[in-house]
C-alpha cells in the first residue's frame, strides 16, 4: 500500500471514530477460540499456550502484521471417576497478549480472563467469563508523507492513547458438539485515559459481538469431521460470515478450507506433534479487489501443553 494511502486512510479514522480501531483478524481462530470469547479460559486439562504470527495481505506496503501470545490454565478441575455422574464445577485463569501494526498504526493489547465452567448434565457444561486489560493504540507521524508543510503531525513523534478493555462471553460445550456469543470492547472509549476535549484526535474502540458454533462428525474410528462457523458483528460495519471444515486424521494430522465473505478463501493445515507440542499454517488466497495487489495472507499457530499430567496429544474441548 502506497503511503498517500495510509495516509487518506489514517485521517479519514481520525474523522470517523465510529469507524475506529478494529480487532484484528485470525483465520485459525476456530483452534484459539479464547481469541473470541473468555469463557474458553480453562476448558482444557493442561496449561494451553498458544503463540501466532500473522503477514495479511503480502506484497502491500503497510500491510497488517499481527502477532500474539495466549495462556490459559484450569484450577482445581476433577473428574467425578464415574461417566454417569457429572463432573466437578472448575475455574479457569487466563492472560494474552497481542500487538497489530498496520502502516503507522500500531495497537497492543493486555487481557487477564476468568471463567467458571459448570457440568449442567452428565455431557453438558456451560461456562461464563470475563476478561479485563488494556488497548494502546498510537500512530508514528514518521512513517506518513505529507503535502502540507503546515500540518500538526510534521514535528514527527506518536500520538497515543490507552483505553480500559471489557469483554464477556457465554460457552456452552459437550465432548462433540460447541456454541459460544461474546462481546469484546465493550466500554468503547469509556475508559479512555485521553481528556475528553482530545479523543477526537485519537482512535476510540468499536463494539465486537461474536457468535461461534462447531460440530464434530465421527464417519470413521480414525476420521473427525470439524465443520464450525463465526458471525461477527462490529456496528456500523456489515456482518461477517466466515466458515470452515477441518478432517482430523487418528487425532493427529489435520487438513481443512474456510471461506471468508466477500474477503479470501483460506486453505491450512496442521499436526499434533506430542502432548508438548501442535504446530498449523494457514494461507488466505484474497478474493476481494485487493487480490491485484496482494499476495495472500500467511498465518503460523504454535501451541505449546504444558502441566499435561494425562499427556493428551489432541485436545478434548477445543478443536
């Protein structure tokens, strides 16, 4: 992307602060839904760490680089030992991390989550959670190019702006089955720490509401059939649709397409290497009018299970 680009595009941001800083995108999100909703934090056995890097849209100067860092943990999780009694109620930790730069626009992220995970029947559990951080979002005047000698951003330096951070979601799960809402920047700029008089100046938050589902299919004792689907909604911008399928081979190797609206077609890919150790790629092939310029987008998942005292290869809730 050119930078007179960035530029019309930074100050019309500026002018439309409903139009503001937007979360960033994952194609692998069905694999980290704690991404989406903090009602995930703890659902698993074992400590799940998750590390991703992001290139959107390569051959484009400014493109989105996204990266981040996830770790969420269960506490005092049991089982009752009898599959016709429930299991025990648990609570779940969480923190992640994430920073997102496009052109001279960089924000950066810091959640810490809770949830509590209670069994409604012997394979039904709903879990409810809650995550809490802060949003930075800055702008480096030095990467933009300027026509007018007079203008305010000539002196060079960041603007800046921090902002409370407040997401919620609901999770309700069996062993094959998932359906999950979430609203994520919820307070908007309510919690920014900018005066008043100055926010018009800086970049506010816009509400994100999320809506996940996924099914898993068992044709086969070795095949799992993964379909799942995200609706994303981030008033006044349309409504997203992106969804997938993904075979799962002995729980080991996995291969699946997903399809974004109106924006790519993903293909990806990934294997459960141990009980330590998952490792995925995915690659958007953009169908919108930036494929003239645009080589894709790549995206690399990193997963680490630690405190995995029952050595799981393949997750139990999550896939």
């Amino acid at each position: 992307m050119k930078k007179p680009l960035l530029l019309i595009l930074f100050f019309a941001a500026l002018s439309m602060q409903a139009m503001a800083q937007q979360r960033p995108q994952y194609s692998q999100y069905m694999l980290n839904n704690f991404l989406l909703n903090p009602a995930i934090t703890g659902i698993e056995d074992y400590a799940d760490v998750r590390v991703s890097h992001r290139r959107q849209w390569v051959g484009i100067d400014g493109g989105p680089v996204t990266s981040y860092v996830t770790a969420h943990t269960p506490l005092n999780k049991g089982a009752s030992g009898n599959k016709y009694h429930r299991a025990l109620a648990h609570h779940g930790v969480g923190v992640g991390f994430h920073t997102d730069k496009t052109g001279p626009l960089r924000r950066s992220g810091l959640n810490f989550s809770y949830a509590y995970h209670l069994p409604l029947t012997t394979t039904l559990n709903v879990s409810a959670g809650a995550s809490a951080g802060l949003i930075r979002n800055s702008v480096n005047s030095a990467e933009l190019e300027f026509t007018n000698p007079n203008d305010p951003l000539m002196g060079g330096g960041s603007i800046n702006n921090s902002l409370f951070d407040l997401n919620l979601g609901l999770w309700v799960y069996t062993r094959n089955f998932s359906v999950g809402i979430s609203g994520a920047q919820l307070l908007e700029d309510v919690g920014s720490f900018q005066p008043v008089e100055n926010r018009e100046a800086t970049f506010g938050l816009q509400r994100h509401y999320f809506l996940t589902g996924s099914y898993r299919f068992e044709p086969t004792e070795q095949l799992d059939v993964i379909p799942s689907v995200m609706l994303k909604l981030a008033d006044p911008s349309p409504l997203s649709i992106d969804a997938s399928v993904r075979v799962l081979y002995d729980e080991r190797f996995w291969v699946g397409a997903s399809y974004r609206h109106n924006d790519a077609i993903v293909g990806m890919f990934g294997v459960y290497v141990s009980p330590l150790l998952d490792i995925s790629y995915s690659y958007d092939a953009t169908t919108s009018t930036l494929n003239r310029v645009s080589a894709g987008t790549h995206e690399v998942v990193v997963g680490f299970k630690l405190l995995n005292k029952r050595r799981i290869i393949c997750p139990q809730w999550v896939w």
